[in-house]
C-alpha cells in the first residue's frame, strides 16, 4: 500500500480499531481504489510489526460492514460499491414537464390551512412579558442528569414498543398518589393515561367526543389551543363568560344540546379568576343531568399564592374532578409549567369506563410515550423532587408576582386594573388609556419590551386594552426596568 498506516501503543483505541479507522478513511478517501487488492493478514502483520489477529480482527469489521471482500484464491479487495454510496440516492432524471397540482384537503385539513399557531415569543425583545414559560434557569440539572443516567445503558425494554400504550405504569402509580395529596383528584392508577402534552390530551378527547356539528362551550376568553382543536374538527364553539368567580354557568346552561364544556377552574386562563365552589358544584349538577363531558384542564394550578398575610391560604384549589360523583370530569394535567415544556409528558385522568377507548386511541395516534423520560420522571416524583422543586418555584413566582403588581401600581397607578394576581404564572392587566392595542404594542416595542394582547382570546372579540403579563422568566430587576419603560412610553 503507498500510503502511511500509523499505529500508537498510547491512544485510546485499541491497535485493531485505530487500523480499522486508518483503512476505512484510506478507501473513502481514495488513496485505497475500488477494486484494489490489499495485502494478507500475515503480510501487513509483519510490515506493522504487529501480531497477525490484530489484522485479522480489523479485516473482519471492514468485511463484516462491506468495505472489503474476499475472492477464493486471489485474496482480498477493496470493494467496488462501498456501503456509504448505498446511504446516498442519486437524483432521478425524468423529462417529462412537471405541473404542479393542489391536492384535495380533508375537512380537517382545509381548517387548518387558515389557523394560526401559538408564536413564542420574540427572543430580539430585551425584556419579554411572554407567559406559559417556567424558568428554566431554576430547574435542577444536575439532579435530572443523574436520574437520567440512571437508565443510560443498555437496556432492551427501552428500545422496544411499550407494552402498554396508557404509559409505564410506576409512572401512573406515582402520578395518581401525586393527584391525589396535591389536587385532591380521586382515581386509580389505571385511569392515568400518560399523553405526549396537555394539547394531545385536547386532540385525543375531541376526537373521542366530539361529532362535526356538535356543540362544545369554552371559556370567552379562553385557551387558543382548545378552540383551535375543537374548530378543526368541525364543532360548533359557544362562548361562555367569564367573570371574577369564573365561568358563569347559568349563561352554559341557557345553551341547549352541550356535548362538551371546556374550563380552566383553577386559574382561568387568561383572566386568572378562580371558579366558585357554588358554581363547580352547578357545573357538576348540569353535566350529570344533560351526560354533557367536562373538560377540565388544570395546566398550573400547583402555584396558588395568598396575599402577604399569615393568615391567608396560598394552597392550591382542590380539582373540579375531585367532587365529581358522576363520571362527568376528563382531568387533563401537563408538566410543561412546573418542569419544562420540552419535556413533553402530560396526564388524563379518565373515568373507567373509558380507559381502554382513550388507550387504543392514543396507540392510533403516536403508539407511546417516550420511555426514558417516563423512567426518570417516576423516580423524580417518587423521591419527592417534584414536591421540594415546587415548592421552591412558588416561592420564587410569589416574589416575582409581588414584584411585577407592585411595580404595576406604582408605576402606572389608576391607569391599570390587575386580574387574577394570587395565582399561576401571569396576570391580565387592563390599561386605561385611549390607545390601541396595536399602539401599545408598538410603543412597547420601541423600548424593547414585549407584550401579549388579549383580545385574540376572545371568540366573538373582547374589550381593547387588556394584556397578558407573564413573569415567570424574569428576574426582579428586568421586571422593575420593564415597567420603568413601559410607563415611559404609555
């Protein structure tokens, strides 16, 4: 061979692999051509000065993986087409002329072509008051890297499809003693289903529930993503108002023909208000009379605050599906706020009698979850990592609460009313002014500050002024600059 084959006691690989990597690069370099014979086993041994099954163990991988091949009695050769070229498809050459055509959409899809996605916020705003986002900069690492090595090796159960669709069963076990202490929700382990995310809950209940034409009431203002969900399937969507108390269920129950209410009761999402026990137990009374579902999505109730009183509660607010006797309530939980979006691992909570149906539906629609996010997450509930992270986060948003309603009053004064304030991880604010929305976005914008409007989560349109004010990500001192150029411009 007329190239230089360097071989060293010292590396890390041993002799038989660093002869491997220096023979494969000289054949997808060319210096070794197709068709090339190589010397023997016993003739590159002896010109190495290394002992004959090094070469032989570094042959049979080229062999093994198609760079070499053996001819009876004439040795061995390079081989004509390496294995790389197969991994590369060469272009098809046709020259008929090419006219591009619409394809024909579902109903489905014809609804989604004119549907806006959810935007994250704008990373080129110095200070963002975008909401829906923990901050990630407080979750412990170093703890989550060591469960996760926990189950980095080689184990085959992890590489294989799950054996049950509804997801690792620890995982539902420790989800449901979870549910059960901090939401008061009441359910086995089998009624858990674990779902890629609160929005694939959202698709697999509408799906499940809901015929084209049907009616399902929600919210106004309420969830994008639910409106945008039940829209493409072609439901017929009836605003409900919504009020310091919460939904107002004697509007819900003046519609005729519900099939599906949609709530957020523990911190309306976006108003921030909390649904009444007298009004959960109506909504309860109304379902269980007209068999309409309730869709009850409790998406960061875990951070209820009380004002700087000792004396006020700041636990959380017991689930609507805690006081549910009659199969009424599907409980959808995610743990994109008080872990991290990215993870995406969420839960439903379903009555049993509908268990099996939602599991084959979730094998239909992505078959699992992932396992190894499973794995760890149940060792993080189990070793009570889940319960001190939130703990230690409530605290945290409490301060940056206190913080953002402070500067808000001080700042703006009467020019501002807040919503919602002793919970979650955002406030709605209405500012009392004569400019648009538009005009506030972009006076915000000019001074490097990013803003949420809210009238996009009103069905029918909602009253200017009222904007969406997330804290979570920000620290005590961007809060404070933030509102500082905010009244600078308003």
């Amino acid at each position: 061979m007329d190239f230089v084959i360097t071989l060293s006691d010292h590396a890390l690989l041993p002799l038989h692999r660093q002869l491997y990597e220096e023979l494969r690069r000289a054949i997808l370099t060319g210096r070794l051509s197709p068709r090339q014979r190589i010397p023997s086993t016993r003739a590159l041994a002896k010109s190495l000065g290394i002992s004959r099954a090094t070469v032989t163990l570094s042959y049979e991988q080229l062999l093994s993986e198609g760079y070499l091949e053996t001819a009876m009695g004439s040795g061995t050769f390079v081989c004509a087409q390496l294995p790389d070229d197969l991994l590369q498809s060469g272009p098809v050459v046709d020259d008929r002329p090419s006219t591009p055509r619409s394809i024909q959409l579902s109903t489905y899809g014809a609804t989604l072509t004119s549907a806006e996605l959810i935007r994250l916020p704008d990373p080129a705003l110095a200070i963002n008051f975008s909401y829906g986002r923990p901050a990630f900069d407080q979750f412990p690492m170093d703890l989550w890297r060591r469960l996760v090595s926990r189950y980095c090796h080689l184990n085959p159960d992890m590489m294989d499809y799950a054996t049950d669709s509804g997801g690792y069963f620890p995982l539902r076990e420790a989800i449901a003693r979870y549910l059960s202490r901090a939401r008061a929700v009441q359910c086995d382990p089998q009624q858990v289903i674990i779902i890629n995310g609160s929005q694939q809950a959202l698709d697999l209940m509408t799906r499940l529930l809901v015929n084209r034409d049907d009616r399902v009431a929600l919210e106004n203002p309420g969830y994008l993503g639910a409106r945008r969900t039940f829209l493409a399937y072609g439901a017929c969507l009836c605003p409900v108002p919504v009020d310091a108390s919460g939904m107002v269920v004697s509007d819900l129950t003046a519609i005729p023909d519900v099939k599906l209410v949609y709530v957020t009761p523990s911190h309306q999402f976006p108003t921030g208000a909390v649904l009444s026990l007298p009004r959960r137990l109506e909504l309860l009374a109304w379902a269980q009379k007209t068999g309409a579902v309730i869709l009850e999505d409790d998406y960061d109730s875990e951070y209820r605050y009380g004002g700087r009183s000792a004396t006020q509660d700041n636990r959380p607010i017991p689930a609507l599906q805690g006081l549910d006797t009659g199969s009424s309530v599907i409980y959808i939980g995610t743990f994109s706020k008080v872990l991290f979006p990215a993870l995406r691992l969420g839960y439903l909570v379903v009555p049993p009698n509908l268990v099996d149906l939602v599991i084959r539906a979730k094998w239909l629609s992505d078959r699992q979850s992932p396992l190894l996010e499973q794995y760890v997450l149940t060792d993080f509930i189990n070793e009570g990592h889940l319960e001190r992270h939130i703990r230690r986060m409530r605290s945290l948003y409490d301060q940056r609460r206190h913080c953002l309603v402070h500067a808000l009053t001080t700042q703006l004064q009467h020019r501002v009313t807040i919503l919602g304030e002793n919970a979650g991880i955002h406030v709605m604010v209405k500012f009392h002014t004569d400019l648009t929305d538009a005009e506030i976005l972009s006076r915000a914008a000019q001074v490097d500050v990013g803003l949420t409007s809210a009238h996009p989560y009103y069905l029918n349109g909602g009253a200017s002024g009222e904007f969406i004010f997330g804290y979570s990500e920000l620290s005590e001192p961007q809060i404070l600059e933030g509102m500082r150029r905010l009244a600078s411009v308003l």
